[in-house]
C-alpha cells in the first residue's frame, strides 16, 4: 500500500495533480451543503480544504503549485476582463459615474482604512493587504498582492494567503449584515420604496422609443440625416406618420414637414434635446399602413461582421429596412452608423418581413456558430496580458520600476480587447457557459495553489496572534461600507436597492448581489448597481493590491 501513501503524502506530478483536484472537489462540495440561512462562504471553501490538506502533511510540487497558482489567477482574471470589458466604459454614463465614484471611494477608504490599523497594531502592510481583500471578499486582488509581493522580494509570502483566510468569513456575513443596517438605521419600509422607485422615470431603458410631432420650423424641408444636426445628438427615425395618414418606413434622405408625426430611438439622457423638434405625441399601434412591418431580434454570428461599421452595411438603402438598437452585454445602445458590430450582439430590426428575413440571413443569427469557442483569440490575449504584465514602469516617487503585474496586465489587456478588438478584427466573443467555465476553473486551480502554500503555517500563525486579524478584517469590512453608504443615502438620495447595489458591486460579493435582489421581486435596481460599478471596481481592487505591496512594504 505504500503506492497509496505515496499518492497522498508523496512528491512529483501525479501526487500534486491529485490532491489539488481533491481540494478543488472538496471544497466546492462544502460550498454546496454548508450553509447558514442560504449564506455560503462558495468556492473559498477551496482554500480551507487545501490549507487543512498542507496542515495534515499533503504538500504540492513547487514548481506545480507556482504554476497552478499564476496559471489559475490568469483565466479568472483574464474571464473576469472579458466579462465586464463590453460595459466598463459604458457604465460611466449618466448616473453610473455618481455610482462608480461612492464605489471608487469605498475600495479607496478600505485601503486606507488597512493601512491605519498596521501602523497601529505594527502588523507588516503585506499581511495586511491579505485581511483587506479577505475583508472585502476579492480573490484578484488577493492574486495581485502576492505576485507584487513575489516581484519585489523573490518570494512568497503565506501570511497574505493567511490573512485572507481569516478575515473571509466575516467579511461575508459582514457585508451583508451592513445591508441589514442600513435598512434598520435609516428605517426603510420595503412597501414605500418600492413605490418611490416606480413613481421614478429613471426605471426607463437607457435607450428609449419617443413618438414626436413636428413642430419646428426648422425641420420643414429638412432630411432626416439633418435631425441629428438639429439637436446635436445621435437619434434614429424607426418610423414616419405623415398628415394624411401615409405610414412610412423613412431612410435617411426622407424629406421631412411640419405637421409630420415620428418615431425615434433616442439616448435616454438625451430625450429633453428631442422635444426641440415638436412636442410629444403618440402614433397608432395598429395602423392598417403600418401592419406588413414587423419587428426582429437578430444576433450577430458571422465571423466576418465583427468589427463592421453598420453604416457600412448599407442595411437600409439594401434592404429597406432600419435598425433601431443593439444589446451588448446586457447594455442597449443606439444603432448608430459609426457604432461597429461585435460577435453575439443582439439587433432590434424593423421593416416588411421578406426584408427583415435577409437582413436574419446578412448577421447569420444562428446561435450554433457562437457555440463553438475561439480559443486563439483567448491565448493570444493571455499572451499579450503576460506580456503587459511584466513591462517595467517608471513612476515618480518609486524606487524601483512598477509592473502591472500578471493580474493587472490581463485584466487591462482583456478588457481592451473586449471593447476594441472588433475593431481589428479580432473575434472576442465567448459564451458566457465558457467564459463561466474558465473562471471557475481559474479560481479553484488558484485558492487551491495558495492554500497548500499557506497551510504549513496557518494553525501556527492563528495561535500566535493571528486570530486579531479577524477583528481587523472585520473594521475593514464595516468601517467603509458604513461611511459611504450613509453619505449616498442621506445627501446623494439613493434608494435602498440601488444602495444595496452599491454595497455588493463595491465589494465584488456575489452572496451580497443574492441576498439582495430577494429583497425585492418587483424591480432590478440592485443588479442594475452591482454591474454599474462592478467593472470598475474589480479593476481597482487588482490595481490597489499591488500598490498596496509597492508603496508601503
């Protein structure tokens, strides 16, 4: 039997391969059936399954935990950037920058926060930047800590591991005890919030139909390529009601008059400019002109339109037909001529049914092509990531080069990619069932790594002295949330889903999201708040970790 003590305490390749993948199986089992009142600590379970495994004499291969360790972190970074790149600069839009800023200030606050009590209680900053994101429930930053730290040193460091073993736990039920408080605090009734939120016009689409009748004189004569000029803003004509009761399906050189009835699609933010044209008016839904039109969802699965201008498709003067929004990742945007295509976006099209079925055939709208993964787009970008990673640079004040490390350079590079790598041409686009698949993969390949790493000196640490770093992390925890989230309630007016939102997005908390659209059924404000500022602050959290290491150890 000495093949099967080998397997579970030995050395080599296939002992670490086995007991990484039973720390993997075993942890998100746990994360399965151990629950408190529908709370989970998920797949941080990982971790304490691997810390207790190094505990009790099972360790992994060096050369393969560092590289499940940074190979781990990779994937779920790079996955994360290609989740959130699509929406991260859309998210700074009217109301998302107040958001992003009350969540920019807590991840700030809570890094100041760190910093204050290890100069008080003299734990080193580099433990505790692990309480930090073991209190704010961030495994990136925790990832981007230890490879700084790695750089700078030419050594691991298990206490950061540690400290954010420690400070998890509470972090979680943390988070989701200041929800709790805010709502006893400042006395919210769930019923009157709910009724304030619908009584709101904010709750309308960010891109949004506006029927007008023309009264401008301006627009008499004009084309409907002249409107945007009119009131200095992109808009799209979907439909034209003349006054003897002529419906039109207008094209952009459409003569226009007074009296003229449209229907636009138009920014959200920008609907007051469109009442410059006329006032406000409504056309009949079922006009017996208007009944051979018909409306489509069209997805974008032809490889060779990422990256296209619409405008250059000519979909309108072809096809004679219009196209009025596209949906990207969860955002509705203007159909703009200068707005290019990506891989799996949804397409609203309006016209005779003959035309809009050829424009379904002109974007391929089969589901089965985006099946299929692109892989060389995904290593290439991990490639280019590395890369990005380990440029050195010069900033005032440091001793030394920075580096955005590993982390940080995968990050960026995914989401520029996301966002711009249409543009060259280069296909993005990946499933979410994948790109769900390579996260979770990466982060438990990754809290397993750290955990064999840290459990040697776990229990140790704990007896002498550590367990402090658990009210540490539960200051951190409380300290900010509690600052901010007054602020925006009080003086900024946000409703309580919305601030319940904010409170899961800033800390990149999942179970927080959960807990928080249970509250309320009748309206989507708290995950509306968490993907605003969930962009933003995951790209932070990755930043700060590593400053944290760089300025301060």
């Amino acid at each position: 039997m000495d093949w099967l003590n080998s397997l579970f305490f030995g050395t080599g390749v296939p002992h670490s391969i086995f007991i990484l993948t039973l720390a993997i199986a075993g942890g998100i089992s746990l994360s399965h059936h151990l629950k408190f009142k529908g709370i989970t600590l998920g797949i941080t379970w990982i971790l304490f399954c691997a810390i207790a495994m190094s505990h009790f004499g099972m360790h992994l291969d060096p050369m393969v935990e560092t590289f499940a360790k940074d190979f781990g972190l990779i994937l779920f970074v790079y996955s994360i950037g290609l989740q959130v790149g699509p929406s991260f600069f859309s998210s700074f839009g009217k109301g998302g920058i107040k958001l992003n800023m009350l969540a920019l200030s807590i991840v700030l606050l809570g890094c100041v926060t760190a910093y204050v009590i290890s100069l008080l209680s003299g734990v080193d900053i580099a433990t505790m930047t692990g309480v930090l994101f073991g209190a704010v429930t961030n495994t990136p930053g925790l990832g981007a800590a230890q490879q700084a730290f790695a750089d700078i040193t030419g050594n691991a460091n298990p206490n950061i591991a540690s400290g954010y073993a420690m400070a998890y736990p509470l972090g979680v039920v943390g988070i989701i005890a200041v929800i709790l408080a805010m709502r006893w605090f400042f006395r919210i009734k769930l019923d009157k919030e709910e009724a304030r939120v619908a009584a709101e016009s904010e709750v309308q689409k960010e891109v949004q139909y506006m029927d007008i009748l023309l009264t401008n004189p301006q627009v008499e004569g004009a084309h409907i390529r002249d409107l945007s000029q009119l009131v200095h803003m992109n808009l799209i004509v979907s439909r034209l009601l003349r006054p003897d009761g002529e419906d039109e399906l207008p094209d952009v050189d459409t003569v226009l008059h007074v009296g003229d009835r449209i229907r636009v699609v138009v920014d959200k933010e920008n609907e007051k400019s469109v009442l410059l044209l006329g006032m406000e008016t409504s056309l009949p839904t079922d006009h017996k002109a208007h009944a051979h039109l018909v409306s489509r969802h069209v997805i974008v699965t032809k490889n060779e339109l990422n990256g296209k201008r619409i405008g250059d498709l000519n979909v309108r003067a072809t096809y004679h037909v219009s196209i009025t929004r596209i949906r990207r990742a969860g955002v509705e945007l203007l159909a703009t001529r200068d707005l290019y295509l990506q891989l799996g976006d949804r397409i609203t099209v309006v016209g005779e049914e003959r035309a809009v079925d050829k424009v379904e055939q002109l974007f391929g709208n089969s589901t089965k092509r985006l099946d299929v993964p692109n892989l060389a787009s995904i290593f290439l970008g991990i490639a280019l990531g590395v890369l990005a990673g380990v440029v050195p640079i010069m900033l005032p004040g440091l001793a030394q080069p920075f580096k955005l490390g590993i982390a940080g350079g995968s990050l960026i590079i995914a989401i520029l990619m996301s966002c711009f790598g249409p543009k060259l041409h280069i296909i993005t686009y990946t499933t979410s069932s994948a790109n769900l698949m390579i996260r979770e993969i990466g982060i438990a390949m990754f809290l397993a790594a750290v955990g064999f790493g840290a459990g040697k000196t776990f229990i140790p640490t704990l007896l002498d002295g550590g367990y402090m770093w658990i009210g540490y992390g539960v200051i951190i925890t409380l300290l900010p949330l509690l600052i901010v989230g007054t602020i925006a309630r009080l003086w900024l007016k946000l409703d309580y889903f919305t601030l319940m939102g904010l409170i899961a997005g800033s800390t990149t908390d999942p179970p927080a999201l959960a807990y928080a659209t249970t509250v309320s059924s009748a309206n989507d404000r708290a995950a509306v708040a968490y993907s605003t500022v969930y962009p933003l602050t995951m790209f932070l959290r990755v930043l700060t970790g590593q400053l944290m290491i760089l300025l301060f150890l």
